[in-house]
C-alpha cells in the first residue's frame, strides 16, 4: 500500500511499456515489507534534464535507466561508480540527500547469471558478438578478470576502439573478423560466446556466425531474453546455452541492493519476472 512515507523507485526510458523491472521489484518489496513502490516513467530524449531533476525535486530514491538514455544522462549526475565511469553508460542512480550516484550494474548481472549456471570465466576465451553498451558491460566485467576476449562488430572501426578501450582494463583483447567468426579452428578454441546484438530480436534473424562449427560444452549466452535462432541452434549441436534473462535478474538485483541496502530475494524476482514475461 502507497503511503506517505513510500519511498519511489523509478525506471527511465523511451519507450517504456515494455518493461519487466516494475514487476520484479515490486514483487522484492513486497516480499521483504519494504515501503518502497516502483514506477515506469516514459521520459522523452528532449526530457531526460528535467526527468534528472525531478529525482531531486520528488525526492525519488533512485531510479534504472533505461534506453535510450543509459549513456546520455551522464552529464546530468553527480558522481560515477568506477564501473559506470569506464564503461560509459549508467542503468542505476542511487539519490542520496540529493546527490546523484550513477552505478553500471549490468556487467555484474551477466557475471552472476553465468555462476548461476555453473560456469566459471575465469581463465576462459571468449567471443562477444557486438560492440554497443551491453557488450562494452560485458567486456568490462569479463576483462577485469584477465580473461582472453575477441570482440566482433559489424562496424567494424567501434569494435576496434572497444578493443582499445577494454584493454585498458586489464584483459587480452583482440578483434574478430568476418573470416574468423566462421572458422572452425577460432571458433573451437572459444570457451564462451555471447551475442550481445539485437540480432536475434526478429524470429526471422538468423544468427551471426555458422553455429554448424559450434562444439557440444561450448557455453552460447544471448543477451536477448528469449531462445534466439542462435541459441536454438547451439543447443542442438550440443553447447550449453542462456538467454538474458538471468543477466535481466541479476543486474536488477545488484540495483536493488544499492537502493535498500537490503539482500535481494532473487528467488521471489526470478519468479515475478518469469511470470511477466509469460504474461
Ligand atoms: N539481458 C539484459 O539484461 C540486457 C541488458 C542490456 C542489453 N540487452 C540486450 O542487448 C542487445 C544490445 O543492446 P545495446 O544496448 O548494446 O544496443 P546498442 O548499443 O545499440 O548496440 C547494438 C549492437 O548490435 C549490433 N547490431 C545491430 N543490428 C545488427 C545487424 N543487423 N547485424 C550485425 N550487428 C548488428 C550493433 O552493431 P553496429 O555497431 O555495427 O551497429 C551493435 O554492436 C539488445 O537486444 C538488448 O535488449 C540485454
């Protein structure tokens, strides 16, 4: 029940009807008693200065961000995490007292989905298939670890200077070409790939490398939350295979320890999602 002492979560984007944070949240809230509500808010491109300083002005207690606003609303907020400053892009603001704290939590939450499933990345090669802000996420959290990464993009000068930038994050970063993400030899060495493309969002997409060359162990993640054509086809010649959704739970997880303070109920989350996502 909303009183006057709720406190308010929001989420920022354009559009924003489609969104499953609401019920994944709220369903945490509820479960923990916590007096807190969470509310999409549709926030205009034109918008997003005003909408920042609405956090203040309504005295949210913070708020997701959403696209296409994750890397745009830098400049609006006061202070960075390390990872939302490397990384670029903000998908969590903390309101404290007024001061605005942006935090990155999606890289956590793709990290956490792979433990979850019981593989671990350390020491692995990797192939991320993209270069946008999920993959910059990502990569950040997989090259912190030192592991062996080789990015892909269709664009192909973003990918090199994601290359550059991920570098200097500690890892072994090297660029993938089109011969390469369709050789059988490159693509046996890899331990793990992930598409990080919307490619996959149309049933007609097909994916983006011969998943014929794919061996049974490897491990194929799509950041996209449904079974993509990719992710079908890999299981069926035998990888290990996860969708986004996990990455979905658990990068809302890591935000809502941020806000509360409180441990996340990652169970009753993965439970409120699932059945928004079937509803
Ligand atoms: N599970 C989660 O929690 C989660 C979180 C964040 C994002 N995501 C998903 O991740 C995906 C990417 O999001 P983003 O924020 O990174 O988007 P973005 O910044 O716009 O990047 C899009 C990427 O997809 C590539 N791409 C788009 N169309 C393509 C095509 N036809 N062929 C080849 N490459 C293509 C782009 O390549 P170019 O550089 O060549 O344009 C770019 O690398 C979305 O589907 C999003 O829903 C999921």
């Amino acid at each position: 029940m909303i009183k006057g002492t709720t406190k308010i979560i929001g989420i920022f984007g354009y559009p924003v009807e489609h969104t499953k944070s609401p019920a994944m949240h709220n369903a945490a809230f509820e479960h923990l008693g916590l007096d807190y509500c969470y509310v999409p808010f549709s926030v205009k491109p034109e918008g997003l200065k005003a909408a920042v300083d609405g956090i203040r002005a309504f005295g949210l207690a913070g708020v997701n961000i959403t696209v296409p606003h994750k890397e745009t609303v830098l400049p609006f907020l006061d202070k960075l995490s390390e990872e939302a400053s490397f990384i670029g892009a903000v998908n969590t603001v903390k309101n404290e007292n007024g001061i605005l704290t942006g935090y990155n939590t999606d890289g956590i939450g793709f990290m956490r989905s792979l433990e979850e499933k019981g593989v671990q990345a350390k020491g692995k090669k990797v192939l991320i298939l993209g270069a946008g802000g999920a993959a910059r996420a990502v990569g950040y959290a997989l090259c912190k670890e030192s592991f062996e990464c080789h990015i892909y993009n269709r664009t192909v000068e973003k990918g090199i200077a994601l290359c550059g930038h991920l570098a200097k994050a500690g890892g072994k970063v090297r660029m993938a070409d089109n011969d390469s993400i369709n050789d059988k030899v490159f693509l046996s060495e890899m331990d793990i790939l992930i598409n990080t493309t919307s490619v996959g969002l149309a049933e007609s997409d097909a994916p983006l490398l011969k998943t014929s060359l794919l061996a049974p162990g490897q491990i194929v993640c799509d950041l996209i939350y449904k079974q993509t054509s990719f992710l079908k086809e890999a299981s069926k010649a035998g990888c290990v295979t996860m969708n986004g959704l996990g990455m979905l739970l658990w990068q809302g997880a890591a935000a809502f320890e941020i806000w509360t303070a409180a441990k996340a109920p990652v169970e009753i989350m993965r439970k409120a999602l699932e059945k928004n996502l079937l509803g």
